[in-house]
C-alpha cells in the first residue's frame, strides 16, 4: 500500500514507461485494482521458508529466478530495504539496483545489493520515503501536494455475494492485525458499536485467522446490531470497504487500502507511531490516525472522529 503512489509518479514523468511488481502471493489481489502495472510477479517467501527441504519449493523458486532473468530492466528499485527483497534484486541482471543507503535501510545488509544507494531521512513517512526514492533512482522530482494510489474496485469483486446481505448502514471495524500489541480492546469495540448503534448504524467485522474471528463473535454478541463477515480475500473485502459508510481500524493495511479507495478512515494506534506508517492520504481523502505508542484511544474519541467525518449526527 506504500508503494502505490509511485506508479502514477512514474507514469506522469515516464508516460510510457514499462512497470513490473515483485509481490507477496497473498497481496496480488491488491495490485490487480491498478491498471498501470504491466506485470504482476508473484513471489512466495513466507510459504516457501515454511518449506526449504520441499522439492517444489525449489522448483517453484528457480522458475521465479527465471522469470526475473529473462526481463532486461532499465532499473530495480527496492523500497522494502530488507535483506529478502535485497536478494530479489540481486536476481536480476539489471546494472541499475536501487535501494536506500546502508544508514537508512530498515536492514543495512540489504545495501550491498544494491549499485545505487540513495539516503533518506527515516523521519519520513513510509510512503513519501519510497515516492522519494523513486524519484531519485529515476530522475524525476514529486509533487509532494499530489497523491494518487491508482486503484479501483472491479465491477465483479463481490465474490462472496455478501453485498446483498450487508446493513444499508455501517461502519466497517478493522480489528485484527499481526501483533497483540496492535490490537483496540475488546471493550472500546463494543462501547463504539452501541455508541453507533443508537444513530442505526451497524458494526461489520471481517476475519482472517480463528482467533481474529473469535475476537469478531465476542463483539458482535455484546451488540444489537453487528454482523461477522465469512472469510474472505482482499477483492471481496474492498468491495465491502467501498460500501461502507466509514472504516474504522487498528494497524493494519487494510485501513490503508480504505485510504486509497478513498472512504473515510479512521486509524487507532496503540504500539506504532502513525507520524511514520500511520495512514496517509492527499487533500482528496477523509482520514484520521488517534493514538500512538503506548496510548489509549477510547471509543468516544472515535465517535467524535466520525461526527467530524460528518458520519453520524452527533458525538
């Protein structure tokens, strides 16, 4: 999500030129929504870290190394600075690696793989860091009052057939993330949905791991009116973002997806700093990051929020 953003930035300074993306399996989804990428190239780290002594690990990684081999790129640019994305790079013959330099990269031995090293201050936030870098490896200079994220939800990405089904209004309660210490209490949950509940709003809570969907039934039985989503992939989860009258979520991409799509977003912080990778918008998008490290966010705090949002009529 804090890449998207330099795809129009290129394509405004090199109309023609040609971008392909090396992702995460399980992100794709999110790079089908922007039309401007010419080749999606799927990359299975986490799953085949799970499974190095497998013959179709390997199988499956020499023909990615292959696939990468093949393509003569003018440039390579590495925004993630990590030693796995580092040796991505590494993997093609382009002589114009781009990366941070070793004093700005999140992990400095990710650097040596690089031909062009580029410092930028990590007091910036993540996505005008990588737009930065872009930038400099290509020799064009920002529009920092311009943003643009590039993505749509296609007509078709209901899979589930939940959009039926869903409340004509409601707030869609991002509550799972990768780290506990991420996490809003349970109780602020329920305290904002029966906040929300007596303006006729309702909670939506998606799910996508067993205890994630646990957390998501223990809130929805403390309200009158919530529903716990099925499990679903990102396409079908934007087009639940898309409808929804406001999100409201925790540290996870999801709550910049939301950003992109251009919904209004609240983001609660309890263990990340948000002036670093809180949710990031141009003067186009509704967004609010509450909290920091080691806060507390209430639940009133929130509502206030959403009336500022002008979502519900009073606090």
């Amino acid at each position: 999500m804090h890449n998207l953003p330099i795809i129009a930035d290129i394509k405004k300074y090199l109309p023609e030129a040609l971008i392909d993306w090396v992702v995460e399996e399980s992100f794709v989804d999110i790079l089908t929504m922007h039309t401007g990428i010419n080749q999606i190239i799927a990359v299975a780290i986490r799953r085949w870290r799970k499974s190095l002594h497998s013959k179709q690990t390997w199988i499956e990684f020499f023909a990615f190394k292959k696939l990468i081999q093949s393509m003569q790129y003018d440039f390579v640019i590495d925004t993630q600075g990590l030693l796995k994305s580092g040796l991505i790079a590494s993997l093609s013959n382009s002589v114009n690696k781009c990366g941070y330099d070793k004093a700005w990269v999140r992990e400095p031995i990710a650097s040596h793989f690089y031909n062009h090293h580029y410092a930028i201050s990590r007091d910036l936030h993540a996505v005008l860091r990588n737009r930065k870098l872009a930038a400099l490896a290509l020799g064009y200079t920002i529009d920092e009052a311009t943003l643009n994220y590039g993505i749509n939800v296609p007509a078709n990405s209901d899979i589930c057939g939940i959009g039926k089904t869903l409340p004509p209004d409601f707030i869609l309660a991002l509550h799972g993330t990768s780290r506990d210490s991420k996490l809003w209490a349970i109780e602020q949950w329920v305290a904002l949905g029966k906040k929300l509940q007596l303006q006729g709003f309702s909670l939506v809570l998606p799910w996508g791991s067993d205890a994630e969907r646990q957390r998501a039934k223990k809130i929805a039985r403390q309200l009158d009116q919530a529903l716990v989503l099925p499990k679903m992939g990102i396409l079908s989860l934007a087009n639940i973002i898309q409808k929804s009258q406001a999100v409201v979520g925790v540290d996870t991409g999801l709550a910049h997806l939301a950003v992109a799509l251009n919904k209004p977003v609240i983001g609660i912080y309890t263990d990340t700093n948000p002036i670093l990778t809180g949710l990031y918008g141009g003067t186009e998008q509704t967004f609010k990051n509450l909290g920091n490290q080691h806060q507390i966010v209430t639940a009133q705090e929130v509502l206030t929020q959403l009336k500022a949002f002008k979502i519900v009529a009073h606090a």
